[in-house]
C-alpha cells in the first residue's frame, strides 16, 4: 500500500512474538503486512507475506509501505491507501488499472488489498492483507476479450441485434440498431427497451421468452427514436446460465422498403387492371366501332353511341371520345410517376414545417371545405416541427373528405407527443369512399372507381414512406369510419 506521507525517525513501535496481534498470523493464507501507524513502515509480516514477495521476513521488516509498489505511481497508490483507511476493499487504481505489488525480483503480482487500523500494547499500528488475484485478473481479461470479440460480432452483423436481461433492460446494442431505429448505445444501454408502440407487448413477449418459448418471425411495429414507425420481423430466444434464463437475445429485421414496394406494387397494379382496362376498352369500343362503319356503312348497329341520322357513327364525336380516354390514360401514368416521386421526395420530405401551421392550414381547409358545416379544432402542447412532404400529404388526404355528404360537423384535435405529433378528426359522418376507406383500413386497394385518381393513395403511401401512420376508425358518433388518425414524425427531436 502507498504512503500518505514521509514520516522521520527509525522503524517506530515493535512487535513481539507473543503479542496478542502477532499470536496465529502465520496460519492467515492471505499475506498479511503491519505497519506502525505513525511512521508508516512495516513491523510484522507472516509466511505468505513472504512468498508473496518471495523474499525473508526480514526484507519486508522496517520498510515504507510506498516501496511495496511500483515506484512511477505513488501517488496513484496514495489515494488507493486512503480508499482503503476509509474502509473499502481496493483492487483497483483510480484509472481502473489492476493493483500490483513488486516482489524482490521485480515481477509484478495483481493483488487486493483491506486495510484495517488496529491497536496492540497501546500503540497504534495498520494492517494491510494483501490476496493476490493473478487468476481472477485473468478471468477478467479473458472476459473482456471475449466481450470485445462479441461486440464486434455484433457490430459486423447486418440486422439490428439487441440483449437484454430478465427485466426488459439493454445490455447490448449494435450498430445495425442504432442505423434503423436511431437509439446510440449510449443511449439505450441500460434502459428499459422502449420501441413497442403498444405498452402491454414488450412485458408479454418477454414473459414468454423468459419462461422458454422461442419467437421467430413474430411480426410488429416498432417506434423508432426519430418517432417514425418501423414495420419488423423479430426474432427473440432465451439466453441460459445453466438451467436459469439468464436473459435475451433478439434481432428485428426492418420490412419498411420491403412494405413500402409491397403497397405500391399492390396498389399500381389493381390501377392498371382496372383503370388501364376501363379506359382501353372505351378507346377499343369506339375505334372498333369507327372502324366497322368506315368499312360497312349500311351494317346494322343496335348499340351504337352517338349515331348520325342514316345510323352510322359521328366520326367526331368517336375520336373526340378516344382522344379523352387517351388523355386520361397519360394522366394515369403520370399519377404513378408522381406517387414513387412523393415517396421518394426525401428533400421536401426533411424540410421542417412548423406544426402550428400545419394545424392551421389543415383547419382553414376544413372551414372552406363546402361539406363542412361546423369546425371545432383543438391542440394540446402542439409544438415543434415535421417534415413538410408527408405535412402537405396530410393536407391531400383532407381534400374530399366527405365526397358530398353536407352539413358534415368536424372536430380536429393535434396533440405533440415526445418524437411524433398525432393528429385525429373526428366526424359526424363516413369519411372518404369506400375504394379508399379500405386503402387506409388494409393496406391495400380494391378495384378503384373508373377513371378514378390516386391522390389519396398518394398521400397515403407518402406518410407510410416516413415512418408515418394512417389509420381510420369509429368516431363518438359511433359511424364506421368516422375518425381519422394520423401521425407524424418530428424533425425537431
């Protein structure tokens, strides 16, 4: 043990054999040093004091503590020697380094060291057992080895990998987590896991695991730190020590690409079935039907739209038919085109807007909306800022609200939670058609109204695309579909 200072004089007070301190010390198995409390140096050792310095009695007698260790860190060992008057149990330095004495031939020894103040034929003295811990240092090193070998393992991994214990609390960590749901491990580490958007699925899923079962593909939505929504697959096992559930382990693979290309697959393809089919057999009908009385004006058409005085078809009113089928096609295309471009618009998609004016903007909307006869918004904490593309989707799913249905009473009420801002309105009555209630309610679209646009496909898929969510419901009137939820990542968290 290290010095607190330098006392003056000889070796101090002594020890006799037959004093009731030295009685039985040699049969202690930990080295045991006494020093006199005044001068600091050393009086009385047993045998394994001197095995562990591999040197007589003797040479330890009449010694300063401070030259029991390496002498290029005394001052080090001065504030372990005060750790351990104050009663702690020291094997380590402050810098976290291992605690060493020097035997007589140089080497090194890791030891722990108590230290204790102790009175003997009225004299004051300090006893310090040393018990050397070379095999336990080497556990430790080759537990850290270990350690770091398995978090870069884990960091090298492409999916993100969490451990937890009993409790729910993280361990660990990868890099592959932090990319997809935004939490460095300096953050979470040692945290409860806070991603399930549900507060009951987390405890529930681990109480299954920790009693055994294994989860594999186990599908769910978690919330990423940024708030937006993340659609996984989690896999999670039990971790074992022995017999005894130890803790977890899991991984979670993101579907949000995967999801994303999954809607809009869907829904472009249903369009094209249907629209593109609608508006093709329109122009078929009509160049067919122009084409049979260009080549027989006297055949007899009994189902002949627009037909001119002798029965034929106005030439006209045919290719002016075809032309606008045509035109409606081009728009169709272009409306595909434009939702993977809203989708994938990630500059408007990080530009903030203020959430304050996105409330009012969608509040003046509804107030103009001539279906709407009353207007009631209300906000609690609303503040910070989203991104404005899936701002101005929201702002499109709003147009056409109630197709018709008027004298419509809304109430609008935005809320800021810590990471995303929820919007819902609540109506008196069925919101949206049926072709987009089931966009909205499934994920999916059914055969869409002919010539029908995708403005709300589009400003669907564009919220999704954010980690945004969408969601219908009953309102208080208890009308189908009369409640429309909507959240929305902040950019400001």
């Amino acid at each position: 043990m290290s010095d607190t200072g330098e006392a003056s004089g000889g070796s101090g007070h002594s020890l006799s054999d037959d004093s009731d301190l030295t009685v039985g010390l040699d049969s202690v198995p930990d080295a045991v040093l006494i020093a006199d409390a005044e001068s600091r140096r050393i009086v009385r050792v047993n045998t394994a004091a001197e095995a562990l310095f591999e040197c007589e009695a003797d040479d330890l007698v009449g010694r300063r503590q401070t030259e029991l260790h390496p002498a290029e860190d005394t001052t080090a060992y001065v504030e372990a020697f005060q750790r351990g008057l104050d009663g702690q149990r020291v094997d380590r330095l402050q810098s976290g380094d291992p605690v060493f004495v020097e035997t007589a031939d140089g080497e090194r020894v890791p030891v722990e060291i108590t230290v204790e103040r102790i009175t003997a034929d009225g004299d004051d003295y300090l006893m310090g057992v040393f018990r050397e811990v070379s095999a336990q240092l080497a556990r430790e090193r080759a537990l850290e080895w270990t350690t770091s070998r398995l978090d870069t393992l884990l960091d090298a991994l492409p999916v993100p990998v969490g451990v937890f214990d009993t409790d729910g609390v993280v361990q660990r960590w990868n890099e592959a987590a932090r990319e997809v749901f935004g939490y460095a491990s300096e953050e979470i580490v040692g945290q409860r896991y806070p991603l399930f958007i549900d507060d009951e699925e987390f405890p529930t899923l681990l109480d299954r695991v920790t009693d055994g079962e294994t989860l594999q593909n186990y599908r769910t939505t978690l919330r990423a730190d940024d708030g937006s929504r993340v659609p996984v697959t989690i896999n999670v096992r039990p971790i074992y020590r022995g017999e005894t559930v130890a803790g977890v382990v899991g991984t979670a693979v993101d579907l949000s690409d995967r999801y994303q290309r999954e809607q809009q697959l869907d829904l472009l393809h249903r369009m094209a079935r249907h629209n593109f089919r609608n508006e093709l057999s329109v122009v078929r009908g009509w160049g067919q039907a122009l084409q049979n009385d260009l080549q027989a004006r006297d055949d007899v058409h009994t189902e002949r739209p627009d037909e001119t005085e002798d029965g034929g078809i106005d030439p006209q009113t045919a290719t002016a038919n075809i032309v606008a089928a045509s035109d409606r096609l081009l728009e169709l295309s272009e409306e595909v085109v434009s939702i993977r471009n809203a989708v994938s618009d990630r500059e408007r998609q990080i530009r903030p807007v203020p959430i304050r004016e996105v409330v009012s903007t969608l509040s003046a909307q509804l107030r103009s909306d001539e279906d709407v006869a009353e207007v009631d918004v209300t906000g609690r904490s609303v503040s910070g800022q989203v991104q404005q593309r899936p701002a101005e989707a929201t702002s499109e799913l709003f147009t056409d609200l109630f197709a018709g249905r008027d004298g419509a009473s809304v109430h609008l009420d935005a809320e800021t939670a810590a990471n995303y801002t929820k919007l819902r309105l609540e109506g008196d009555t069925r919101l949206f058609r049926e072709s987009e209630q089931t966009l909205i309610q499934q994920g999916t679209e059914t055969a869409l109204r002919h010539a029908s646009g995708l403005t709300i496909a589009r400003a669907y898929l564009t919220i999704q695309s954010v980690g945004g969510t969408v969601a219908l419901g009953r309102g208080p009137t208890d009308v189908p579909a009369s409640s429309l939820r909507i959240e929305l990542p902040r950019v400001d968290t």
